[in-house]
C-alpha cells in the first residue's frame, strides 16, 4: 500500500517509525557457545516483540511500535549469520579467545576477565571484548609475562 493512502499523523510520526540499523562492527564477529546462544535467544526475543507489535490496529502506533523490534531482528539476524563460533581453548599455557586471564596492575589491583566476542562483553561480570585495548595485549601472551598498558604494567597471574 502506498504512504499516499495511509493517514500520518504528521511528518514527526513518519520519522518516529525509521529507525536507523544498530551498527555493525568491522572486525570479524567471533563468539562463544554463551555467546551464539545468546546471539539466538536476542534474535528470538527481538522476532516475538515484532510479531506481537504487529498486531496493533492503529496503523501509526504499529509503524512506532514495530520499529525497534524491526531493526533488532535486522541486527541480531546480521549477527547470527555472521557469528565464527570459536571452541574453548585447549590449553591454558597462553592467553586465547575463550580464556580466562587473571592479571595484577603495578598498583596492587587484581582483575579477572574472559575474553569473549564483542556482544557478549560486558566488563562488569567479568567479559572483555577480544578486540579490546586490554585483550590486545595479553592474548598470545604466558603466566608471567609482563606487558605495558598506558603508563601502567600488568602481569598475568593466572589463566584458566
């Protein structure tokens, strides 16, 4: 059906109901088994949330309504299609996607961290991003190994 026949309430309305796509990250989208069920479990949620907003009658509070869920399925389809499962590491003597790293800061600070794919990060449960700055330096890299981060050094401790 053409917007031509379709009653707007006003241009705003019609600006509301295009949302644009979430971005996507250039680097390869590598992740977990957390991380791809996770990636399916959003892309499911995202899917019902559509459907049910598509019922409404209204047809400019559906546009509004199905406009989120709309670009999540895009994103999370995206997402999924693109996902490189990695398997857990196989050893532990060297830093992987997958690891664990536990490392001490030169002012006396412990942080424990699994290095994951970039939807499954969430440094405040303990997930970094494989491409962040912290995970650059300590991937490939032994127990002991000392690696400058900033103006401070970090010593890996443990990896697991």
């Amino acid at each position: 059906m053409s917007v031509a026949f379709v009653k707007e309430e006003s241009a705003e309305t019609a600006a509301e109901t295009i949302l644009p796509d979430r971005p996507i990250s250039p680097h390869p989208n590598l992740v977990t088994q957390t991380g791809l069920s996770a990636l399916e479990r959003e892309l499911q949620q995202a899917r019902a949330a559509y459907e049910a907003a598509n019922v409404v009658e209204d047809v400019n509070e559906r546009r509004r309504q199905v406009a989120g869920p709309l670009r999540d399925v895009r994103y999370f389809a995206e997402r999924v299609r693109t996902a490189q499962l990695v398997p857990d590491p196989a050893s532990c003597d060297t830093v992987a996607f997958g690891s664990t790293v536990t490392f001490s800061r030169d002012d006396g600070r412990i942080q424990k961290y699994r290095i994951v794919g970039e939807d499954e990060a969430d440094p405040k449960t303990g997930s970094i991003s494989y491409v962040s700055p912290v995970a650059n330096i300590v991937l490939g890299k032994a127990v002991g190994d000392v690696m400058s981060l900033g103006d401070s050094e970090i010593e890996i401790i443990d990896i697991s």
